[in-house]
C-alpha cells in the first residue's frame, strides 16, 4: 500500500514523501493517526501543489538548519553522571540528557531529533547523530564523566 506522509516518522520517511506500507499499518495505524494519506491521484497532484508552493521556504529551512549545523562544529558535549567505582552509569544517558545538554550550550533541539547507536551505560567517549533536516545531520561527540 502506498501512502503520502503528512509528517516526518523515524525509520520510515519525510514529510510529502511517498512510501510502501504494509496495508495494516497503513489502514490501522498510519492514516488514522493523521501521519498519512492514501497515495491516489488527487493526493498525489495536492502534495505537488504545497511542495511547489513551499520550496522556497523548505530552502530557507534548509538554510537554517545547516546555520545550526555549523554553529555546532566540533562541539563535544559533556554528560555528567551518577557511577560506580567499576565505571557503570546507574541507569543510562538519554537523548533528553543530551538535548538538555545542548540547551545549555544554546542550542534547542528536540530530544527526538537525536540518535544515539547503542546503550550508553558506562563512562566514556560516544557519538550521536543529530537531524536538523532532511539534508542536514550532524555528529557530536559525547563525554560521559562522574560528577
């Protein structure tokens, strides 16, 4: 089953993107919630219409977005928490640590837009990946220290 998303999933696509579903995602899940429509001609040719009415202003989001990306450069983030002697984190580091952490350097990301590969359950040195956009992601460095 083809379907229109109406809004940006992880793991699936963007928004206005056209993607192939199982049609008990779809039928079930994906359009009741309001992420999708069903891909049929007049969808088709209304989502043309908005993406040809707003590529100036995805343009300038685009812009933006890479404005934020290199304003971050290099920055490694430094998470301080709570550990035992062996170096084991009690509990883990979350994307809400990192995207508080952010905030406090200046930076407003949404803790959803942070991807971290793997647990984070001991200290050291990590990397997370951030989508700022579409086109634009960007890879900080992480320190996990004890306080």
């Amino acid at each position: 089953m083809e379907v229109i998303l109406t809004q940006d999933i992880n793991g699936l696509g963007y928004k206005n993107d056209t993607v192939t579903v199982k049609p008990g995602y779809g039928r079930n899940y994906l359009i009741p919630q309001g992420f999708a429509i069903i891909a049929n001609n007049s969808n088709q040719k209304k989502i043309e219409e908005n993406i040809r009415q707003a590529s100036h202003k995805a343009e300038k989001m685009k812009k933006d977005a890479q404005e934020v990306a290199d304003k971050i450069g290099d920055l490694t983030l430094t998470i301080k928490t709570k550990a035992g002697e062996s170096g084991k984190i009690f509990g883990a580091v979350t994307t809400v640590q990192i995207a508080e952490g952010l905030k406090e350097k200046g930076f407003d990301i949404d803790r959803k837009k942070i991807a971290i590969s793997g647990d984070i359950k001991e200290l050291g040195e990590y990397k997370a990946i951030i989508d700022l956009h579409k086109e634009v992601k960007k890879e900080i460095s992480l320190s996990v220290i004890t306080d």
